[in-house]
C-alpha cells in the first residue's frame, strides 16, 4: 500500500518530459545567449535543475561562475558587472541577497541569474552562494534518491515547513537533500524525523565521529534544534535557519503519516 501511494505521489509531483524540455531549452537559451557574451565567466544550470531534483512549480537557477583569480579580491563586483551585461538583453529585476542576484521571466518560467566566484574548495569561498556548485556536486553522486528527494521536499512544503528564508525558518531544499541521503530514502527518513532530539546531529561525512560537536564549532552556529554538518563545508551547520516550531510540526507531521499515510500529506 505505501509503495503504490508514493509511485502516485511521484508521478504527480515529477515534471514530465514535455514541461522538463521546454524549460530546460528556455534555460540553455540562456546559458548560450550569457555565455557567448560575458569575459572571463561561465553561465551554468545550478539548483535542483543541475541536481535533477526539482518539483513541477520551480524557479530555475543558473550560476554565472567568474574565474577565481581574476575575480577573488573584486567578489563585490560581480553582480554590478553581470547587471551591466544582462541587461542589455534581457528584462531584469535586481535582487538583494547575500550577493545581489537577478530575475528573468520568460513567459510562465522565472530563472534567478546567480553570479558565484569558482572555485574548487569550500574555503575559497568569499560568500555562500559560491558553495552552491559543490553541494550540486555532492547530490548528484546520489542519482538514484531523485524521486525520494522529491518526496522529502514535497513532504515539507505541504507541511509548510519548507525553506530557509527569515520569515519561514524551515528546511532548504539542500537539508532535505542531506536528510534523504543519510537515511537512504523517503520513507526512512520519515521514520526516524519522529525520534529527533533537540540539537540532534546529522554528520553525514562523519567530519566529528568521536569528537563533541559543540565543542568544535561556533556555538552561535548550532542554535537550531536540528544540527546538519554540511557534507562539504565541515564547520558549517546547514539547517542553522531551522527554528523550534518548524522542528516540532515536521516531527508531529511525519508521526502522523506513518499512522495513517495518505496523498494528503504531499
């Protein structure tokens, strides 16, 4: 019975061919149309788009990534030069973010035009988008959780517990990534969300096997109930947005689904 209702959750939630191929070629438009235009840069499908875990209503990210040596100390830069450029071929909207990004909608699709320094290692990092590529990276050694990837995330949406921004305080899309990789799938996952303690640590990598967490790092980091070492970030806490309400709903949630599974729950 739970494997037949989450094929049929799946087949509901997963874009199929037709969506997947119009706003991927929207999206390689893009791409080509950045790429043959702006120096010492390189456009490229980042998000769940490069990860192959996105959900039917999406907006699509693409990382302008600017060469590291030449870009390293003029990090601050790189969205004013990016703007410069797109914006005499496309209508942009400007974004604030940790480092401005940009809003292109071309027709029902929006895609977030994200500009990142590249780089090789977490540590060259000079803001937090710069990682995004190596988390890409690191769940696309996973491909055969895709489809359990889109249950998690569907799972927390519904329930309302889905993001990472200041006014939700819930779990990003790359938590949710994690949390299905360390379990194994879906359905484990949803099993043990019910036995999470306060300041429960997932250390998927094992970075602090034997050592106290809370002793290693910056406490300021570890005030969120859930603690996920970032697979490829070992000093940081990926669910540090989370807050206690989100914690608890997703805990009593996935209690209730196991009593009782439905569609109901996605």
């Amino acid at each position: 019975m739970m494997k037949n209702l989450l094929s049929e959750v799946i087949k509901e939630i997963r874009p199929d061919s037709k969506y997947e191929k119009e706003i991927l070629g929207k999206a390689e438009f893009l791409v080509k149309k950045i790429n043959s235009g702006l120096k010492h840069a390189k456009a490229t499908l980042g998000g769940s788009g490069a990860k192959g875990t996105w959900l039917k209503t999406f907006d699509v990210d693409i990382f302008v990534k600017f060469s590291y040596g030449p870009f390293k100390d003029k990090s601050g830069q790189i969205s004013d030069i990016l703007e410069s450029f797109l914006k005499k071929h496309f209508r942009i909207r400007r974004l604030h973010g940790s480092r401005d990004y940009f809003q292109i909608k071309e027709g029902k699709f929006t895609f977030e035009i994200v500009p990142i320094l590249g780089i090789k290692r977490a540590e060259q990092a000079k803001n937090i988008t710069d990682v995004s590529p190596l988390h890409s990276d690191f769940v696309l050694k996973h491909k055969k959780l895709k489809d359990d990837i889109r249950l998690t995330k569907q799972f927390f949406k519904a329930a309302r517990v889905y993001g990472a921004e200041s006014y939700i305080r819930g779990f990003s899309g790359y938590v949710c990534e994690i949390l299905t990789i360390y379990y194994g799938s879906f359905l484990a996952l949803i099993k043990a969300i019910p036995k999470w303690k306060d300041k429960e640590v997932i250390d998927i990598k094992g970075y602090y096997r034997g050592k106290n967490v809370f002793s290693e790092i910056n406490q300021s980091k570890l005030a969120s109930p859930l603690i996920v070492i970032d697979p490829v970030q070992k000093d940081r806490n990926a669910a540090a947005a989370l807050d206690h309400e989100k914690f608890e709903i997703i805990k009593h949630k996935a209690r209730e689904f196991m009593k009782k599974p439905s569609k109901e729950f996605f």
